[in-house]
C-alpha cells in the first residue's frame, strides 16, 4: 500500500484540514446537517481544482511525462544513503504537468531566446522551457547536485529539445557570477533554490544585469505551504520566503505578482524607466534618449499594433513577404493580387498566425481597381496606416527590339499602376494626417543589371524611385511619409530555372555578399519604414542587395 500523500501546498492543506472536520462533524451527531453540506461543498471545491487544472492544461509531451515518471518513481532516500546526493530530495520538489506547462507559456509569452534556471532537480521545468524555446535558444541551469545531471541527461537527450539545455554544476551564486563576468543577459529567469538565498539570487540577477530590458523572474514556491502569511510560522523556509516576498514587494525596481498556481508562483518585471529613475534623476540626463519616444521604447516604436497595412501583389515573392512581416509587426493586412487564389491562400497563412487579413483581386494598371482596393479596405478598416505598392512585371528585350506593347504594359504595371495607388492612398491618408507609403522599386533604378536586357523595367523602376523622392518631399508636412526599397536580385523558383542557371552564376560574381537576396533579407525594412521610428525618412530610396551596386 503506497504511503499517504503527504499535504504540501495550500490547496492541498486545506483539503486534508476539511477532511478532518468533515470526518469530526459526522461523528458529532449534534453538528446540524446544513454544516456538514457546507464542509463537503467546501471539500468538493478544494479537492476538485487540482485536478481540473491538470486535465484541462495542455497535456505534456513524451519525453517530460517519462521524466515526471522517473522522478517520482526514483528512491530519493536510498541515493542519499548510498551518497550520490549531497541533501536528502523529496520527490515533491519535481516542477509538476500545470506549472511546466505555464513556464513554457511564459517563455512563449515574453518572446525569451535565452533562459536562467537555478535550482534543476530533475529537469522537469528546464525541459518543460527548453520547449518553449526558439530552436536557436538556450537555457542555462545551475544545479548543485552532480547526480541530477546524470538523472536528467538521458531524457533531455530524447527530446529534440534537450539541446537548448545546458546544466552547469556548483553553487549557484558562482555561476551567477560567472555569467556576470561574461556579460550574459537573459530573457527569463526561474528560481527555485534554497529559500534562505532567494533574497542574493535575485539582487545579484537585478544589480548586475543578468536580467534584459524588459526580462522576466519567476520565482518558485513564494506561498510556501500558506506559511507566509501565516501569523504563527516558524518554518525557516516560510519566513525566508516572507521576508523575499516583502521585499520584492518593496522595491522599487519593480513589479510582481503572486499566481496561486501550485506552492505559489512570483512573476516579477522590471518596471517602466519612468517609474523607477527618480531616485537618480540628478545623475542622468532624463529625455527621450532615456526614457524613449512617448515613453516607448525603440522595439515598442516598431510595433505597428493598430495599424491597417495593404500590399500589391503579396500573393507570392516579396509582396507575400512583406504582408508576413506587416502582420507579424501587429497590423492588419489587406493581401491584394491579380489572382485571387493566390491572394485567398496568403490570408490563410497569415491567419493561422492570427493576424487578420482579408484578400483583395485587383490589377493596379487599372484605376477602377485601384479604388475600388482603397474603398474596400476603408470601408472595412475605416482607415489606411500603410500603403504598400509592390506590384510590378518585368520582360526582357533587346532596346533595339523593345516593342511599345512591352513598354506600356511594364510602365502600366510598375510606375502609372504605383502612381495610382500613390494617388489613391495618399488621399485617403492626408485627410487621417497621417501614413506610410512604401514603394517596391529595383537596384536596377540605381545601376543597369547585366547580363539581361531589361531597357522598360530599368526604366521604369527609376521613374518609381523619382515618384517616390517627389511625394515624399510634398506630402511629409501633412503626416504622411513616402519611401521606397529597392532590392538587388532575389532569389525566387524562376531563377532556378535551367534557362537562367548561367546568368546566376554571372549575378553571383557581381554581388560581394556572393548570394542573391531572399525575400526575408526584405521584411526587417518594410516594417522600419511602415513604423513611427522612421518617422523623420521620407523620398528616401533604400537598397538591400547585397552590395551588387557599388561594384
């Protein structure tokens, strides 16, 4: 028969004290029955909760239940007898499915690439994190206890997430400063250590910048078994526990708050610079270099949450990357191509990463549907933030071969058809006082590519870069911005075509970055110029490309 499970967070206290008195009052005939209801509702509430949130948290993958598994079948007090461990572990001490899921939340949430964890025991949350982790990231846990590396590492070796995991074995305020001395920062720290030392753990992290701008701590069993609050504790641990809680609570560098979940939950972040600096202020020069723009700092001023965004032909190539980007920076997207298919299958896309997007077919050579794309999207949105004119064909010809149909129908395309939306956007955006125009023009408006001929597309790619500089010194006194990109030679299924293989290998021994350009290398610019830090841009023409122009 397994050993009674012994109480260990409040929850579970208060389920094994109302089992008690439920057990007192039915062998106390005169308890009223109304009483005893009461205690059972009460008993039903309490011992529910636990296992609800269990069953309706996202279930945990293979590798961890195999740990959980692991740790809670292990003998802790035989490996402490034969002197593989240093302390005696109790197997509550294992981070549990509702808290390991809720970590890899928060790493999800603060966006973290980089994770601090002291105190490991068996890995359970460190895998649980690793999870959450960008397949570039790394979690680092400082563990005391050899014998819990060797425990752990062949599960993390199972996942495919195991990697991001480095444990490094010592006392943990060592490592810290190590880490210190390495000019390590982190996104996220966790702690859950010796208690006595939660108060160190978290001044140094503070005092030396272990944690990043905007970083995160969560710190581990901060409601301690309810001996916290408690007013006749006298466990160690409860008072240590107290004391940190207060004293957090106390500083002035930032907020936090406890989340019951479990043995307690700290959440704690550093707050606004406004908030915390006017102890210094005499010491710094306090403007907008220091607190920020509006008080938002640099990445803050490049979200575009709020913003409505069109782009011509995002159904596939750089449109389609500049509509991710847009709505991966929080704006709202109106994905617009010639074929409509296309442009329904973008959407989806981009709906699957929760952005809102609707689809719009229309050929920007013709002005009845251009402004009929200007209209929908008004009367949907009520407003255009930023206006994305990508659009564009090119046919190559021989000058002395160029026909006036190639001509008019690149020129109708790439400058009449940006003009227009230029036109029609503009409008709308200088009765709002305000917007972003941003224009797809070409290296080739800069330099003449070789060795293809392309005498319309060259052409007309510079009368963009023109309008651009034109609208762009007309407009900017009235709110709204006009710029536009030109990107060197881009990688795309075309280029890969057997036709084209020996001009890739031309293009590529003039481009000193020796790749072309993949729409990615575009995006971090489409949403620069769309956002308020490019507020003080306007004509400008910026080129990616590798630096294929300046040989």
């Amino acid at each position: 028969m397994p050993p009674a499970k012994v109480p260990d967070t409040p929850v579970e206290h208060i389920v094994d004290l109302l089992e008690k008195a439920k057990k007192l009052a039915e062998g106390n005939g005169s308890i009223p029955e109304e009483l005893k209801s009461y205690l059972q509702k009460a008993l039903d509430i309490a011992s529910g909760l636990d296992d609800y949130l269990e069953r309706m948290t996202t279930q945990e993958s293979e590798p961890l239940a195999e740990l959980y598994k692991k740790t809670v079948s292990h003998d802790w007090e035989q490996a402490h007898k034969e002197g593989k461990t240093i302390f005696k572990l109790p197997k509550e001490c294992v981070t549990g499915h509702v808290e390991g899921q809720t970590l890899k939340m928060l790493v999800h949430m603060s966006q973290a690439k980089r994770v601090l964890e002291i105190g490991m025991f068996t890995g359970y949350g460190a895998l649980s994190m690793a999870e959450g982790l960008p397949e570039d990231g790394c979690l680092v846990a400082c563990e005391l206890e050899p014998y819990l590396k060797e425990f752990a590492q062949p599960i993390f070796d199972k996942s495919p997430h195991g990697k991001k995991i480095i444990v490094k074995i010592g006392s943990a305020m060592d490592t810290l400063k190590e880490l210190a001395a390495a000019g390590e920062q982190f996104d996220m720290v966790f702690i859950d250590a010796d208690k006595n030392n939660y108060i160190n753990y978290y001044n140094y992290i503070l005092d030396n910048n272990l944690l990043r701008l905007q970083g995160v701590i969560c710190v581990d069993n901060t409601l301690f078994k309810g001996k916290v609050y408690l007013k006749d504790t006298t466990d160690e641990n409860g008072l240590a526990l107290r004391q940190f809680n207060q004293f957090v609570s106390d500083d002035p560098r930032v907020e936090q708050v406890i989340v019951p979940l479990r043995d307690g939950l700290s959440i704690i972040r550093r707050v606004p610079v406004a908030s915390a600096c006017s102890s210094v202020l005499g010491k710094i020069t306090d403007d907008e270099v220091f607190r920020g723009v509006g008080g938002h700092l640099i990445l803050d001023r490049m979200h575009l949450g709020g913003k409505v965004a069109y782009v011509t032909g995002a159904g596939q190539g750089i449109g389609r990357a500049f509509a991710h980007a847009l709505g991966e920076a929080g704006a709202k997207v109106a994905v617009v191509d010639m074929d409509q298919v296309k442009a329904a299958a973008v959407v989806t896309e981009l709906s699957l990463k929760g952005i809102l997007a609707f689809p719009i077919a229309a050929d920007v050579s013709k002005p009845e549907d251009v402004q009929r794309m200007i209209d929908s999207i008004v009367s949907k949105w009520g407003v255009i933030h930023i206006a994305c004119n990508n659009a564009g064909i090119n046919m190559n010809s021989n000058s002395e071969d160029t026909s006036l149909e190639e001509w008019d129908q690149t020129f109708n395309v790439n400058l009449r058809g940006t003009f227009m939306c230029c036109q029609a956007a503009g409008r709308v955006m200088l009765k709002q006082g305000y917007g972003k125009i941003i224009n797809t023009a070409s290296m080739a408006s800069l330099i003449v590519p070789h060795p293809q001929k392309q005498l319309s597309y060259n052409t007309s790619k510079a009368g963009v870069v023109k309008l651009t500089q034109t609208l762009g010194t007309e407009w900017i006194d009235r709110g709204v911005r006009v710029n536009c990109i030109s990107p060197g030679i881009v990688d795309t299924p075309l280029i890969h075509s057997e036709s084209l293989r020996p001009l890739v290998q031309r293009w590529l021994s003039d481009i000193p970055a020796g790749r072309l350009a993949q729409v990615t290398d575009l995006q971090a610019a489409v949403v620069y110029l769309a956002s308020d830090a490019s507020d003080y841009m306007t004509g400008h023409n910026l080129v990616i490309e590798g630096g294929q122009s300046l040989w």
